[in-house]
C-alpha cells in the first residue's frame, strides 16, 4: 500500500501574478517558520511574465497551481479547493511572515471554539509606506473600511460555508467582502495584537492599481450583495449593540461616506478615495522616496 502524506496543520495558499520576483523572499520567509507543519500551494493566474518559468524550477513538495488569468479571488479559491488542512493562509506573493506567524497563529485557531472563523495579525509595512499598522475587525467599521489584512487566517469550512473569495471581484477587495460574508454567517475574528507579517505596498499592486481607482463601483457591489446590513435600520441597530467595541468610525462618518457614495459620480468618489490613500501613503515615505 502507498505511503499517505499526514494531513498538515495548515495549507498555506498563495496567488501570483507576474511575482515570480518575490517567490525567493516568500520562501525564505516560510523556510523560517517555527511551525513547519504546513503545505505550500501557489496558484499562478495566468502570468504573462516569466514567473511560470521560475515556478517550474521550484522544489516538487510545493504543489504549483496553473490558470488562465481570474482574478485574486478566484486563484486563491484554486488554491484553498486543493488545500488538505483545515486551516488555511491566504498570503500574497510579495508579502512575508515573522518565523513565529504559523506558530502562533495556527495555536490560536486550533485553541479557538469553532465559531471563531478567521484570525490575523497587525502588519509591517514596506515599500512605499514604512512602520506598521494595527488591524482590528468591527463589523460596523469594517463595512465602510477595511480593516483587517489579506494575510488572514480562516477555517476551511468557514471558506466553504460562505461560498469562498467573490470570483466577480476581479479588480480587488475581494479579501474586503470576504469578512464582511464571514462575519455575515456569524464566524468571530480575533487578532494577535503584533505585527507579524509584512506587506509590501506598491504602485504596481492591485491596491493602487486599480482598486483604489475603482472603489466607488467595488464598494457598491459589496453594499448589493451584503444589502440587509446595509439598510440604515439595520446599520443603525449594529452601531448601536456594537458602540461598546472600540474601532475608528463614528455613526455620522458612516453615513457621509453612504451619502457621498450615493450623489457624487463614481469617478469623483473613486478619486476622492485614492487621493486620501496617497496622501497617508506620502507621509510614511522614506526620506529617499521623497528626493
């Protein structure tokens, strides 16, 4: 009878397009991880750059993922389907992980009741903004501002029971409405209160990209599909019962942005997001980046 690989403690699902450059300091990063417990799937979306030509010269433990360009949210579905652990990472390509991130977090999951659907950490930051980031998950919040990082931490079933990442959400925040449909179904987020993982914030990243461009139009999808809480009854009460739990966003606040979504144009709102987003990211520059 063959050999049976053991299950491992986590699949760690990454999605790469065009990012053949950082899959060294990605592996590095995982080569350091206290816990070693894990499997590795990258699922390349359909690159046009020579990244599947370094994919091909990876290790044969890595299990190295084909596709037609999708979109981020249908590779990490890719991924997360072929994944055998419970517990999934969804880590992007060009972030990288403290040696203890696995260790620690997949302790905390595993420790967790079953109703805790999803956990992450704060973040460092690197490349176009420097320092770091706390993260936090309020539902109120969260459903006008994304708090809580790509690099997350879920169950499985968690994932299979809100029918995975948005596929649609070709253009970003797919990882956004993620927790918004996690939440939805009643999955609890805790977070390691250090930063544990660093993002890379780049001009080329979808973020600055596209998304940020695009927000109005990403944002209304998110309001459509999540529409219950969206109605201002429903808003209303959710500030309320939640008003105990810290978080940034005030009642007023969330309406403004609700009005500004509703009568501005998309392209005036959409620019009015990616300029605020500029702006925070030119005051952490690095003196160089500035000259």
């Amino acid at each position: 009878m063959p050999a049976v690989d053991p299950i491992p403690a986590v699949s760690v699902v990454v999605p790469c397009y065009n990012g053949g450059r950082f899959i060294d300091q990605l592996l590095e990063s995982l080569a350091r991880q206290t816990l070693q417990d894990f499997e590795l799937i990258i699922v390349d979306d359909g690159s046009r750059d020579d990244t599947r030509a370094k994919l091909a010269t990876l290790d044969k433990s890595i299990q190295v993922i084909l596709q037609d360009n999708q979109g981020p949210g249908a590779a990490r579905n890719t991924g997360i389907a072929r994944a055998r652990a419970p517990i999934v990472l969804a880590l992007d390509c060009d972030d990288t992980l403290d040696p203890t991130f696995l260790q620690e977090t997949v302790s905390l999951m595993q420790s967790s009741p079953a109703d805790v659907g999803f956990i992450f950490t704060h973040e460092r930051m690197t490349g176009l903004r420097e320092g770091t980031a706390p993260r936090y998950f309020k539902l109120f919040d969260q459903l006008f501002i994304n708090r809580v990082p790509s690099c997350v931490m879920f169950r499985k079933k968690a994932w299979s029971g809100v029918g995975g990442y948005d596929p649609a959400m070709r253009e970003g925040y797919e990882d956004w409405e993620f927790t918004i449909a996690l939440a939805m179904a009643g999955y609890r987020a805790l977070v390691i209160p250090r930063p544990l993982f660093t993002y890379r914030v780049s001009n080329d990243g979808l973020l600055l990209r596209l998304s940020s461009r695009m927000h109005a139009e990403l944002w209304r999808r998110i309001r459509i599909k999540h529409r219950s809480i969206y109605r201002l009854p429903a808003l209303v009460r959710l500030w309320w019962t939640t008003r105990h739990i810290p978080g940034e966003l005030h009642l007023t606040r969330a309406i403004n942005l609700l009005v500004m979504a509703a009568l501005l144009p998309d392209a005036w709102f959409s620019a009015l997001i990616h300029r605020v987003r500029a702006f925070k990211m030119a005051r952490t520059r690095r003196p160089a980046q500035l000259a």
